[in-house]
C-alpha cells in the first residue's frame, strides 16, 4: 500500500475519532467553515482528509487523545500529514 493510501486510512480513523468528540467536531467545523452534509459528503477527500489532521496537529492534547484511542503511536499523525497534498515538508535554506 503507497504512503498516501495509509495516510489516508489514519486521517479517517482521526475523522471518526473526531466525529465523537462533539466539542471538538465543532470547533473544527467552525473553523473549516463545513456544514455536517458536507463533511460527510467529503470525508473520503485527501485534502479535507489533510485538514483534519491539521486541526490535530494544532493541539497536542488532540493527537495524543486520537492516538490513545486508535492505539497508534503520536507521531504517526505528523507522518501521514506529510503524505497528504499539501504535506511536503518546507525546505528551509
């Protein structure tokens, strides 16, 4: 399976983790501007997949309760948002 494809598996587990924790859904909500329909309807999208690892990445507290959760390591988050479009690790010179 390509980098991509399991970066994208991760960010919707994180997306259904999301889903459950109704503060912080929408606290993302508001900030992406997405009605419930349109997340729904966009949840397979990489770039909505990319923002919702993001939003995770923004508070400690949230990748570390997403990775307790789904029993993956913390870094992982970081890792797949790296393989999601928009992703690329800058290039400081």
């Amino acid at each position: 399976m390509d980098m991509q494809k399991t970066a994208e598996i991760l960010a919707i587990e994180a997306l259904g983790w999301l889903a459950n924790e109704e503060d912080m859904l929408g606290v993302f909500l508001g900030a992406s501007g997405l009605s419930r329909a349109e997340l729904r309807a966009r949840a397979g999208d990489p770039d909505l997949l990319a923002a919702v690892l993001d939003f995770l990445l923004m508070d400690d507290a949230l990748v570390l309760g997403f990775a307790a959760a789904s029993g993956r390591a913390p870094d992982s988050v970081a890792r797949a948002r790296q393989a999601l479009p928009g992703g690329d690790a800058p290039a400081w010179t």
